[in-house]
C-alpha cells in the first residue's frame, strides 16, 4: 500500500508565540516575500502567485496558520500581534531575520500583515492588503471568553457529528466557486480531501472566526500607537459590475488606502479570491510594492 501524496514544504515551531508546529513552504530566491492566506484557506490558494514570484526572483515564504491547512490545531485564539510575531519568528526560524520582507495578507490575514508592519518596521519592505477585510467600528457584543468557547463547543460537535469527513471538500470547493468570478477551485483533489476532511480546519476556522472582531478592534489601536513607515498597497478584487455591495466594498477598500496613505489598485473582474482570479495583477503589486510612485 502507499501512503498519501506527499506534500511540498516542512514544519517549523515558533516557541516564542505558541509552539504550534507550523505548515510552511519555502520557494525561490532573492528578497523575501510573506504570503499569508484568509479564513480557512491554505498555502496552496497562492500557488498561481507563488510562481510568478519565484520566476521574478523572490524567496516567497507561505504558511498555515494554527488549526489551517496542514499546520496542528490552534492552542489558543488568535490576536493581531500574536500573528505579527509569529510572522517575525517564522521567519528567524527560517534564517531570514536580518532581511527586509514584503508581507501579503488576504481577508483577515491583513489584519495580521498590517500589524507586522506597525510592530516590526524595521523588517517590513513593504505591506500589501489583498482584499483585506475592514472594519471601521468593531465593537464585540458578547465576551471573548463566550465567544471562544462558543467556538471550540461548536467545533467539537461539528466533529463528532462527522460533518467534516462529509462536507468538508464539498463545503471548501462552494466556498471557493462563490469567491470568485466564474472560476472553479483549482487545487488538488487530494490535497483539498486532506485539509478539508478533518475536524481540525474546522475547529481552527470557528476558532479564529469567534475573534475576528476583537483582532479588529486590535489593529485601530495599534495604529493609533505605532506609525506605518513601510510603503503599503491595497488591492481590491472587483467583479466590473455597478451593484449597490460592489461599489460598497471598493469604497471602503478606497478609505482603507487614504487612511494608511497606502496605493490603491483595483483587480477586475475578480471575485474575493483575487489570488486565483488575477495572479498576475496581484503578483504585480507584491513586486512593486516597495518601489516609490510605481
């Protein structure tokens, strides 16, 4: 018998932050580039990105949050400056602590960039927010405490019920093709049954979902204290439709940028998942971030 497909990159600790052993893929050479996924999605969501920027001469770093991917399940619920150091001790854990990344955080994974760009300037080349989520008020209603127990009840029992094992694939493919515009999932059967099968992504979803508005109520302040001195880019998927939601989200993508004093680039037509609809175009950001008035 043979055993599954084996799997591109290795597992790092990050003891400073949690000691979750860490799914990562390390590709290419040159400058370093952090590609960090949104809720619930993996290391392979960058792969059309990923290879257009090793062909442009960069080391691009990916990895899987705790309870994502194929990264051990989360030990305790995340926060913007928790992710932010795990991003600093990846990469001192890969030997890349003397250089200067440009990090990438799609969804709510820019939250986490942006954070690492305010708590560690001295490393950032650039910051580039790739859909970013946006929450101008965040004001939690129930307490951390009940959300996140909330969250492991729910997970456990979505678990045991063997929803996972049933849905999983098929919940993680809808997902997708409703993310984009007109585009299937392109992953691999094998590796989206290995990820989306097991309780674990699940439990790590909910779990990171239950404090998605204390992270962002965590990154006004750390504004508020921190300056952003990197260069920073927000890019926008747009669909090219003139929908009341559409033009909604590009407004408030568009305040997003003035208030960082950031670059505004618009992907069209894409759909959430801007890294499958317009590799190129986001590529393209990620290479000049960094550059003055590129």
């Amino acid at each position: 018998m043979t055993g599954p497909p084996a799997v591109p990159g290795r597992f790092l600790r990050v003891p400073a932050v949690d000691g979750v052993p860490l799914h990562v893929v390390v590709e290419g050479a040159g400058p370093p580039v952090v590609l960090s996924a949104g809720l619930a999605m993996a290391w392979f969501d960058w792969d059309p990105v990923a290879e257009l920027l090793v062909a442009a001469g960069r080391t691009v770093i990916r990895f899987d949050r705790p309870g994502h991917g194929l990264s051990a399940p989360a030990v305790r619920p995340p926060s913007a400056a928790g992710e932010a150091h795990r991003i600093a001790g990846l990469l001192d854990a890969l030997g890349l602590g003397s250089a200067r990344a440009t990090v990438a955080g799609h969804s709510i994974a820019g939250f986490h960039v942006e954070a690492f760009a305010r708590l560690h300037p001295g490393r950032t080349a650039a910051v580039v927010l790739v859909d970013s989520s946006v929450e101008e008020h965040p004001r939690p209603v129930l307490s951390a405490g009940v959300r996140t127990a909330a969250a492991r009840a729910l997970g456990r029992a979505v678990t045991a019920a063997g929803l996972p094992a049933a849905l999983g694939p098929w919940a993680r493919r809808a997902t997708v093709r409703a993310s984009r515009v007109g585009g299937t999932d392109p992953a691999a059967r094998d590796l989206v049954r290995r990820c989306y099968r097991t309780g674990r992504v699940w439990r790590g979803a909910l779990l990171e979902n239950s404090r998605y508005l204390d992270v962002a109520a965590e990154v006004p302040a750390l504004r508020a204290e921190h300056p952003l001195t990197a260069p920073a880019t927000v890019l926008i998927g747009h669909d090219g439709t003139t929908s009341r939601r559409s033009l909604h989200w590009l407004a408030r993508q568009a305040e997003l940028a003035d208030r960082l004093g950031a670059r505004f680039v618009v992907a069209e037509p894409a759909g959430h998942l801007v890294m499958l609809d317009r590799p190129h175009q986001v590529a393209r950001a990620v290479l000049h971030a960094a550059e003055p008035g590129a």
